[in-house]
C-alpha cells in the first residue's frame, strides 16, 4: 500500500485522489467537530475520542508499520505539541459558543494560513484565479458564522472569547496542516507516520478528561461517552489520515482548501441532525464555500 501511495506522488492519478482524500476528510471532520461538540462536555468527549484511536493505532505502530526513522522523533514530538495546543483552544472555543457560529471561524481562518504556510515550507504558490477562490471560500464561511451568529445563537455571554479562542485555533489548524504535511513527507513510509501520529497524538487528552469526570457533580454515564469516544477515534482516523494523505501526494494548499468544504458538510448535519433551520440564505453561503473550492481546484 505504501509503496502504490508514493507511487502515485507528482502523478494526474495522485492529484485526483489528493481531491478525494480532501473531501473525505472534510465530511468526517464536521462529523469529528458535531461529535466533540455533541451534548458531552467537549473536554471528555475529545478525552474519550483520543483514548480511543490511541488504542487502535497502538498495535499498528507497534507490530505493523516500519518502525519511525530516528529523525523522526523530534518531528513527533513537534506534532505532539501543536495538536495539544490546537485541542485546547478549540475546547475552549467548543465550551463557550454555539458550534455553529464557532465551528465555521475555526475553519474558515485555517485556509488563508495554511497557504502561506505551504509557500513558506514548500515553495508552493497559487495563480490569481486560485486566490479568488480562496477569497470566495472564506467569504462563504465568514458569512456563515455571522448569519448563524444573528439568527441562532440565544446566549451570546460568552460569545465574544468563544469566537477569540476559534480564530487562535483556525491559526493552529494552518500549523498542524503543515507541520503534518512537512512530517508525512519526512517519513519514508507514510503509514508509519499516520500510525505512530495517532498513538503519541492520544496521551494527554485522556488523562485529563479522566481527573475531569472524577470531580464532576454529575457525571455523565460512562457507556454513552464510550461509545462517542469510539465512533470518534474511528472517524478521526479516516479525517486526519485521509488530509495527511492528500498532502503527501499534492499540493498542502489546495488541500487544505478543499478540507474546508466540511463547513459546509457541518452546516448540514446541523440541519439533518441537530434540526436547525436551513433557509435561502444558508444555502447560497454554503454554495458560495463550495464555488471557492472548485475555483481553487480548477483555476491552476
């Protein structure tokens, strides 16, 4: 498998499965963001999703993957770091404003950054029309949070912090995106890096969320949140390890743009789950995320 992945690297064939790749894991990232936010408390549910690829991904490292080359573990203890900052400022985020509002900043900061940060770190650059569709984008999303900011948020006490600690984690999604991409590059086997990702990614949430349940008044039960944690750990798996995947084979950019179509997959489990009104104007600004993207795709 890993040897028909790299195969694929720098090919047409590789390209169209980058966009497959971004797209998936932008429908299981607004998936993973309703799941962390659901009606769990954000910090155990991320406590519970992380122990929960932990686990999977602990044999796979172990006895099924290459073992990491030693210049690998100081990247891994990079990617340990800025993941860890990126969960608490997005359960800060979650814990103080309606993840409809929230959800849409976190994203919609993350696309403009990463770009930079892919020129920075790999010499990639856009053409003017890419650029416009990353403006389109964003002003989809932008406008998303805002009309959702007007017209379904009630308690807005909090809101303002809220809306400070998402735009500080859309900063950490552009870092991750391409720290993560710089580290799948750096492995010789992508899988290793995927697999020894999510085991070290794994440790610190748990133990929190753990001291965290033990003092709460009224715990939630336990098999419910389980559950959550292991419907989480699996999606997270196809999210997070189908956008390293895509930033393997092509461009960081236009995959991270692509991955922010998932505002527009969250704005529809908001209305096919959570049973939030999806009117006119929703539709158009959901539309408009969706144009940015394929200008993006197709305006190189």
């Amino acid at each position: 498998m890993s040897d028909w992945i790299l195969s694929l690297d720098g090919t047409e064939a590789g390209h169209t499965l980058a966009m497959v790749l971004a797209l998936t894991a932008a429908f299981l990232h607004a998936v993973f963001g309703a799941l962390q936010k659901g009606r769990h408390d954000p910090w155990l549910s991320r406590g519970a999703i992380d122990a929960s690829y932990g686990v999977i991904a602990l044999p796979l490292a172990l006895f099924v993957v290459p073992w990491p080359e030693p210049h690998m573990w100081p990247i891994f203890a990079g990617v340990f770091v800025i993941h860890l900052a990126y969960k608490i400022l997005q359960g800060l985020a979650y814990s103080r404003g309606a993840f409809t509002v929230v959800y849409p900043v976190v994203r919609g900061t993350g696309p403009f950054f990463t770009v930079i940060g892919a020129y920075i770190l790999f010499g990639e650059t856009f053409a003017p029309m890419q650029w416009l569709g990353i403006a389109v984008l964003m002003a989809g999303i932008f406008g998303l949070a805002v009309y959702n900011y007007i017209f379904l948020v009630e308690d807005r006490s909090t809101l303002g912090s809220a809306l400070a600690f998402a735009v500080a984690t859309g900063l950490f999604v552009a870092l991750y995106t391409t720290y993560d991409a710089y580290g799948i590059r750096a492995s010789a086997d992508p899988f290793t890096f995927l697999a020894w990702f999510f085991l070290i990614d794994s440790l610190a949430m748990p133990p929190y969320a753990l001291w965290r349940y033990r003092r709460m008044a009224e715990a939630p039960p336990l098999g419910p949140l389980a559950l959550r944690g292991l419907v989480g750990g699996l999606v997270a798996f196809g999210s997070f390890g189908s956008i390293m995947l895509a930033t393997r084979l092509d461009q960081v950019g236009e995959a991270a743009v692509l991955r922010e179509t998932s505002t527009v997959f969250a704005a529809l489990i908001g209305w096919l789950v959570l049973k939030e009104t999806v009117g006119p104007r929703r539709i158009a600004l959901m539309a408009l995320i969706a144009l940015g993207a394929v200008i993006v795709e197709f305006g190189g």
